[in-house]
C-alpha cells in the first residue's frame, strides 16, 4: 500500500484519488480474500467450472478463480470500471466492461457466480440480482457478499480512552455519509430465495484487529475526507487525529460486517 501519510487528495488531482482508491481495494482484498476462498472452495469449485465475477474491481479474485478452475474452465470478470483489471500482466481471465444493474448478463452458463461488496451499491438491485440468478446454468450457486453496517457500527468496540473516541466518532460520520441500506447485508438470503433458488445458506465475517483493518480504515477515511468535511461532520483537525492514531498503531480497529450467501439454481 503506498504511504499516503501527508499527501492528501486534492481537487483536480486524479492520480492521487486512482492511488488511494486502488490501495482500498488491495486493502479490502487483504482482509475478506481468505473468507471469500473459504466460502467458495466449500461450493465445490473444480476444474472445468465457468465462473462470471461481478464487479471485480482487482485481479485477485478473477486470477485466484482461474487456477481453481483450471485446466479447461473459464472465468469472466467485470466491472464498469475495467483499469485495475487490465493492469494484471497475463491475468488469465476474460476482462469485460460490464453494468451489472443495467446490462443483461454476459452469458447463461456460469458453475458460479460471485459478487463481493458490490449489490448494495448499486441502484437497481433486484435487476443485478436477477441477471446474475439466471446467467447460472443448473445446478450453479451465486455466492453474495455485502456489509452490514449495522450489525456492529463501533470501529472500536472496546473504548478505553479519547482516541478509540473519536474513531467511533469517525465512523458513525462514515457511516452516516451513506445513502444505502446500512443493514443490506442481513437481507442475502430472503433475496437468494426469492429469487428462486435452493439450498440457501450465510454466515458473517467481522474483523476485529490487525494491521489489515487499520490500512483499510485509513484509506477508508481518505477517500471520504471531502465530503465529511463538506457534511460538517469532522472537522479537518478531527480527521487528521485520528489518522495519525491509526498510523500509530495506537487503536485495535474492526472493519464492519461482511455477510456471505449462498445459493444454488436447481433447474
């Protein structure tokens, strides 16, 4: 992750933002790849399998798929932002630019289909939902992967001192700039079996502490440093306080909830 400790985005500075974005999504892989592994080897992934990723933001995810896919199977990834994904040097996917809410799905066929923090963002979500339901041929899962921001909202939930303060502060400012449903991830499986699939199952992620949780807090923060201030939630003194705790090392900080579901189309 690049040091962004003192070089903040500025307006009409594009290269710093792609710099702080691509290091929260390399973040977000550290932390919730191995769950997303987990929970994917237990479909049952094997050679041969045709897999569609949803929103693939980095490579990781599509190049992983593909050495479990392979030799004989394919992976497709998509995004409407396809940059990061081109910059994998022979990634061994199919890279495609795609709109998961507006665009019908790409193919019909696919053993799986996996979309990691990406529905609840989107604004037609019972389309996305029910393109990626039916590009799954007979007997293929979708696994769903999105937050739940209320199921735990504390960054800190141990709070002995000021500082673990005002990261609990911060985040209830993060989370208050949202304008999507700040329970969404609770709702996969009503949404799997309504959308006519079997075998529906979920669990919960949360990261508690560690080095990854407090990377992705900052860049977190960063990319949300703007309009915080705007809001007039923080000020800038506020946000530069608890960035430095952060950098310090001197917070335990959890990430939020991530709940994965599951489910298979039997015909």
């Amino acid at each position: 992750m690049p040091d962004l400790q003192g070089a903040r985005p500025q307006p009409g500075d594009p290269r710093m933002r792609r710099q702080i974005s691509r290091a929260h999504f390399a973040n977000l892989g550290a932390l919730f790849n191995a769950s997303t592994f987990r929970h994917i080897d237990a479909l049952g992934i094997r050679p041969g399998w045709r897999c569609w990723e949803v929103g693939a933001g980095g490579p990781t995810v599509p190049a992983w798929l593909a050495e479990r896919v392979a030799p004989g199977g394919h992976v497709l990834a998509t995004d409407i932002d396809v940059a990061a994904l081109q910059e994998a040097a022979e990634p061994g996917f199919e890279i495609l630019r795609h709109d998961a809410a507006a665009e019908r799905a790409p193919a019909a066929d696919f053993d799986l289909v996996h979309a990691r923090l990406v529905v609840m963002h989107l604004a037609d979500r019972g389309a996305a939902l029910a393109a990626m339901a039916g590009a799954l041929r007979a007997g293929g899962w979708l696994l769903l992967e999105d937050a739940d921001l209320s199921l735990q909202p504390l960054a800190c939930p141990d709070e002995p001192g000021p500082a673990e303060q005002l990261a609990n502060k911060v985040r209830r400012a993060s989370v208050g700039l949202r304008g999507d449903n700040l329970a969404f991830g609770r709702t996969l499986p009503r949404l799997l079996r309504g959308a006519g699939l079997a075998a529906v199952g979920a669990d919960a992620y949360l990261p508690i502490a560690g080095p990854d949780s407090a990377r992705l807090e900052q860049t977190m923060i960063e990319r949300q440093r703007d309009r915080l201030l705007a809001a007039g939630l923080l000020t800038a003194a506020e946000i530069d306080r608890h960035l430095a705790d952060v950098a310090a090392g001197r917070l335990d900080l959890t990430t939020f909830t991530v709940v994965s579901a599951w489910g298979r189309k039997d015909s």
